[in-house]
C-alpha cells in the first residue's frame, strides 16, 4: 500500500489549477478559472476550477473532484498509475503497493504496452541516428524533406530497418512478452510493433520506414505511423499501430502534445491532414497546429481540440480531395460550436510545401488573406457547379441551410442566415423557416433516439441463443457518478447539515453546557433524536467523523475531500463546490446558530410527519371502529403537538434561507 503520508505529500503539493491546465485551457472569473469540460461536450464553459479549495467541478455534468481524480478520469487510469504521474510532475518519490490481482493485470497489461512503446520510441531513433543504414536513408529523407535536425529531435522521429526483424529480436532479448509486442485484435492487449505471421514467425511491422511516433495529451508515446521509403506494389504508403486498449486512431490527433501550450497561448488551432505538414509548421514558427493523420475527421478528436479552444481553421490542399476533406470537418465542428475558418492553399501546394518555402510571417500573412468562413467557403465552391441551373442552385441552398442548421447558437445562426440570405438572393425569412424545419426535425430524430434507448434499457434481453454470451467491460470516458438529488424539506435540511460538518466540522461552537466541534454536536444531536439520514452514505459521512475527529490536525473539509471511498469523496466535493445562500454575509460566524436552527428544522419535520402519519392512524382507527387504538393515538398525539408548537416558538423568525 502506498503510504498514506506519500498520498498527503502529492495532494499538498499538486496545485489543481496546475494539473487540469495541462489538458483544459483556462482563464480567470473572480477567484476561480473556467473552461470548456473536458468530461462532455459543451458550447460554453460550466467547468469551474477552485484554486482555493483545491478542486474542480462541472456544474453541466456533475463531473467533480481533486487532482488526482482528474488524473484518473482524464487518463482513464488506475489510482496507484494517477498517484504516480503526479508524484513525477511534482518530483516526488512514490512507493508501490501491492495490489489486488485484478487491479494488478489491468496496470500491468497498460504500463507493459506503454513500456513497449517506449522501448520501440528510442529504439527507431537509435536506428535513425546511431546505425550507417538509418543515417543514409532514413535521416537522409528528413533533411531532403527540409527538416532541420533540431525538429526531427523534437518530434521524436525514428527510422525502422529493411532486412530481418532486428525490432522484434530487440524485443525478445530484453524480456518483453510476446503478448505485449504482438497485438491480439479480439482483447486489444499488445501494441503491434511486431507481427505474427501464420507459421508463428515475429516480424517487424514497420519495415523499411520512417516512423513518426504519436504522442497522448501528456506525452506519452502511445501509437506509431511509418511511412514507405521505396514504391511498391500493393503496399501501403504508411502503416498505422493497430486499435489496442491504449489507442485509438480515432481519438488521438498528431502533434497535440507538442502543440496545446501554443493553441492555449493563441486560442486557435490549425488542423491539416497530414504529419509532415505539422512538422513543417513548427519548423517554419507555426505551433499551434494538429493533424487529424489522414483519416476521416472524429468527434472525439474535435473534443480533444475543444479543450484548447473553440477557434479552428482548416488547412487543405486546393485540390479536389483537399476541397471535399474540408466541406466533410466543417459541419462537424459547427455541430460542436467552433468558430470555424477555412483556408485552401494554392494549387499545388500543401501544408508541408508551403511552409518549407515561406517563413511564419508570411504564411499567416496568407492565412489571414484568404482564410474564409463556412458560408462563404461553400457558397462559393458550390456555386461553380450551380451556375444557372435553378434545382443545383436550389440544392446549394439546402446545402448551407442544412450546415446553418446544426449550429448550437441562436445568434449566430441569425448570422449566418442573414449573410446567406445577401450572397445567395433568397429571402431571409425564407431561409429562416428552412432552418427551423431542419432544427425540429433534428430534435425529433434525437427524441426517438433517446425514447428508443431508453425503452432498450427497461426492456429483458431476449436470448436468442443457448450458447452464452461473452460480456465485454468498457470503461467510460466520465464513470456514472452518485447522484444525490435531495427532494423532499427533511432531505434538503439533512444535506445542508451536513454540508456544515463536511466544511466546517472541527470548528468548535458553544452549546449548552459547554464548547464543542459542529460535528460532535450535528451527530449527538441526531442520535439523542433516533433521527436516521436519508441516504446511507451520510450515515458513513457521519461514522467517519466520529472515527477520525480526534485525529492530530484534523480537518473535516481535507479529510473528505481526499477520503479513499470515491463515494464519499465524490458527494463531499460537491458539499465543498455548492455555495451557501444565507441571508447575512457574516454567516461563518453564526455557525452555531445556523447548525442550531437546522438541526431544530429537521426535529419540525420529523415531529410533522409523525403527526400526519398519527391522523392517518386515527382515521384508520375510527373506522375499523378499534377504540384501543384511539385511545393510544390521542394521548400522544398531544405530546408531539406541544413540541412541535414550542420548536416553531424557538424557531420563530429567525429562519435563514439556505
């Protein structure tokens, strides 16, 4: 087990704001940050970041909690793997523990593949550098592509041999399994550096090929792309790291981490097909610029972007493919929000060419010249086709209307529909319609959806077969969450109550007979009332609390917030995030009456309800004609009504709204 001193030494010293800026751009609202949640897709920013009580917190999703539970979510990794990364961020020494069998295999299986990666990274640059074979070729076609050594050390580049398998005999030698170097398509596990052939032969996949590694947000080498060297028939130009259980081409993008500080800094990404025409832009000064890798742009890529900005150009070539690939990503980023530019470079020319022979400044010289927004890019490119045909021409309409259909703001639809309505000489209202048709037909595609998986979820599987079926655990981007949704008066009170003791438990007030911790008197109150929470995990709240008051440096609000149970934590954390509504600003130090006056409150409330449940007795009774029983519930109800009369005295007009 790793110590628990270890544990308090990383929470002290990873600084939140610090940790999720390394994946979300933030900036400044009053004592807090905020930014676009990393956790689901939103237009505007609800995901609010705490520097002072440590935390984050999505007030869209719910998704809350500390550094270390941000790591875990943003990374999809273990405890143990979380309190590692950031005990090396903030360069402290984490030791192991031992861990279940399960929770062993799963950290294994990941860190095996990242390991293996990691080995294959620096192995295909010792290739490049160190051997005659990678110098000559493989370093001698990054500088006849123009690159300058220092970027081809920046982004890692490596080359992979022609002849034999040195890569999977390199991996052998170093004890590396076969399970983790070979890629297993039905469990994922292994990263496919090496292949297997049908006689049981390894080899490597990447033959004869540059390699441009891919990176994860934070660094980690996580996938390959090895381009061909020499043409050959029914080869591919480049061959791609197969899906595994760390990676998926379609949710990474290339560059991004040597890419996210510029995009923050400049709050624009430029998106380009392809790795070279990213490696040319930074040579050139250029950044700020990702590349979706050839393949047909993902929403999750887009989200990926979404946590650096919402600002995005398109770089494409002015050919007909490029043309076609820019019209496919615009209705994708509107769809998610973006404000989405478009730029075709002259023909001929790509990302990578343009940039090899022009600097910085002249290429976002052309960039702001040309660059055109999505009306305008597809009006004009469409209309060449139309000319004067009256159906393409009513077509190109629908074209733009159904792209000005799916953005999420009201006014910049407006917007667009204005200017769509003066470029293309149809009526604004006409359009106007159009779009709204579109947007409700949407909607009600959408309602369908959601009543159809709704029904799918209630409704018993139907077996269609005897033989069993083979489940397969997915782990989501964001884990469901404890929902606690408080309804009725008593549970609003109890969740504010404590809501206290999480915040403020240790601080001591005066009672009756003498000085004691919020806590101690919330707990000995309920219990000298026999009066029992509302849900289970305030109970264990409370419990822990008793357990752990007494403890040297207790501080309920850390204690909490950092409890091992995610269940506790999670409800916790929301206790910290939630502000407190009070009449009066000075209510820190009212305290003791505000704990006083809840705990009176929740007393009302049970007395209510005793008393309605006794009148439905009574009317029970007397019908059943039971005089026993009438007797028994007419000579308490008195009592409760004289308490509950002398609480409403105490209670008065003092109440505070919370």
């Amino acid at each position: 087990m790793i110590p628990r001193e270890t544990i308090d030494r990383i929470f002290a010293a990873a600084k939140i704001e610090e940790v999720v800026s390394d994946y979300v751009t933030l900036r400044k609202r009053g004592a807090n940050l905020i930014g676009l949640c990393p956790f689901h897709t939103e237009k505007t920013g609800s995901f609010t970041v705490s520097p002072s009580k440590g935390i984050y917190k999505c007030f869209g999703c719910g998704a809350s909690g500390h550094a270390l539970k941000f790591i875990m979510e943003i990374e999809q990794c273990t405890f143990v793997e979380a309190v590692k990364q950031l005990g090396k961020k903030y360069h402290i020494e984490v030791e192991e523990r031992e861990m279940t069998a399960e929770e062993q295999q799963r950290q294994d299986n990941r860190e095996s593949m990242f390991v293996v990666n990691d080995f294959a990274n620096k192995w295909f640059q010792s290739q490049l550098w160190d051997t005659p074979e990678g110098q000559a070729i493989g370093l001698g076609y990054f500088r006849e592509r123009g690159l300058r050594d220092d970027i081809i050390r920046k982004f890692q580049l490596g080359y992979s041999p022609e002849k034999g398998n040195p890569l999977a005999k390199a991996l052998k030698e170093k004890g590396f399994k076969e399970e983790f170097i070979v890629n297993d398509v039905d469990t994922k596990i292994g990263v496919g550096v090496v292949g297997k052939s049908e006689d049981g032969r390894l080899y490597d996949r990447f033959r004869d090929r540059v390699m441009f590694p891919i990176f994860t947000v934070s660094g980690k080498p996580v996938a390959f792309a090895g381009r061909i060297l020499k043409k050959k028939e029914n080869v591919g130009k480049y061959v791609n790291s197969p899906d595994s259980i760390i990676y998926s081409k379609t949710n990474e993008l290339y560059g991004l981490f040597q890419a996210k500080q510029a995009i923050s800094r400049a709050d624009m990404c430029y998106l380009v097909e392809g790795q070279m025409d990213v490696i040319s832009m930074h040579q050139s000064g250029i950044e700020n610029v990702v590349a979706s890798g050839g393949t047909a742009l993902t929403k999750p890529q887009i989200r990926l972007i979404q946590r650096f900005t919402s600002n995005i150009t398109v770089l494409y070539d002015g050919d007909a493919a490029g043309i076609h690939a820019a019209l496919r990503g615009i209705d994708m980023f509107l769809e998610e929000g973006f404000n989405v530019n478009v730029v075709l470079l002259p023909d001929g020319e790509d990302p990578d060419s343009y940039a090899q022979n022009h600097d910085s400044t002249e290429f976002i010289r052309y960039i702001e010249a040309n660059k055109t927004d999505f009306i305008r890019f597809k009006s004009a490119l469409l209309s060449k086709d139309a000319g004067d045909n009256p159906q393409k021409r009513a077509a190109l309409i629908k074209d733009i209307t159904a792209s000005i259909a799916i953005i999420p703001d009201m006014i910049t639809r407006q917007v667009y529909i204005k200017d769509c309505a003066e470029r293309l000489h149809i009526g604004e209202q006409i359009l106007t319609n159009e779009v709204i048709k579109l947007r409700r037909k949407r909607m009600e595609e959408h309602r369908k959806q959601e009543e159809q998986a709704a029904e799918a979820e209630t409704r018993e599987p139907e077996s269609t077969s005897p033989e069993p079926v083979a489940e397969v655990a997915v782990k989501p981007v964001h884990p469901q969450r404890p929902q606690i949704t408080p309804k009725s008066q008593l549970e609003k009170n109890y969740y504010n109550l404590l809501q206290l003791l999480v915040r403020y438990g240790e601080r001591p007030i005066e009672v009756e007979g003498g000085v004691y911790s919020i806590g101690e008197v919330i707990i000995y109150t309920l219990e000298q009332d026999e009066i029992k929470p509302p849900y289970e995990v305030f109970q264990q709240i409370m419990d822990e609390f008793k357990r752990h008051c007494k403890d040297e440096g207790f501080k309920a609000e850390q204690f909490f917030k950092f409890h091992p149970d995610p269940l506790i934590s999670a409800i916790a954390i929301d206790m910290i995030a939630e502000k407190y509504q009070f009449a009066s600003a000075d209510f820190e130090d009212r305290l003791g009456e505000l704990v006083t006056q809840l705990l009176y409150e929740i007393k009302l409330t049970v007395i209510n309800i005793q008393i309605a449940e006794l009148e439905e007795g009574l009317k029970d009774a007397q019908a059943n004609n039971d005089i026993d029983r009438q007797m028994q519930i007419l000579a308490h109800q008195p009592e409760l009504i004289k308490a509950r009369n002398e609480i409403c005295k105490i209670l008065g007009n003092r109440v505070i709204s919370v």
